[in-house]
C-alpha cells in the first residue's frame, strides 16, 4: 500500500528524536475501539480515521508504546470523575507524593 510506513512508532520516535524533549509522564486513556465507535455512533459525520479496523491498529500501537516507564495506563471506559482522580493520582504518584 502506498504512503504507508511499517513501523510507524518508530519512524515517529527517530523522526523526533533530537529536537523533542521526552516527557517524564504520559497518561493513556484506554477506551476500547469498539466503545470508541460507540461513543461516536450519533456524530452526523465521521472522519477517515473513525473506522474500527483502523482505530483497532492505532490502540495496538499505543499499547506497545504504553509498555514504557512513562506511561500510566488508565481505563477510560469508567466515568470522566473517576478517571480525572486516577490520573491526579498517576501525577502525583510519579512526583513522588500521595494523595492529601
């Protein structure tokens, strides 16, 4: 197929590399691609990318990139108060300090 890279995680990481700083914390909000396409089931319109083979490909990626230190992984299927704590909770986790 034409346009399309192999390794797209990695062309990303070496085309970056150098010139971007890394950050000390990434949050990943995991939500299933076919609760995804749920939740976007009423749009009137939908973009190239809001295709479930396709979204299926890019929560593989983001798995396999969440696989590093960085990241705190958090189940974005629960309700928007439960994970905004956790991910308050991932924060100060990684600066070192519990929750008050």
């Amino acid at each position: 197929m034409v346009g399309v890279i192999p390794d797209p995680i990695r062309f990303l990481q070496n085309a970056s590399r150098g010139w971007l700083l890394s950050p000390d914390l990434t949050i990943l909000l995991r939500v299933s691609p076919e609760l995804g396409m749920e939740r976007i089931k009423d749009r009137p319109t939908k973009i190239r990318f809001e295709d479930l083979a396709l979204l299926r490909r890019v929560a593989a990626n983001y798995d396999r990139l969440a696989r590093s230190r960085r990241f705190a992984v958090l189940d974005g299927a629960r309700s928007a108060d439960v994970v905004s704590d956790d991910a308050i909770s991932a924060i100060e986790k990684r600066l070192g300090r519990g929750r008050t």
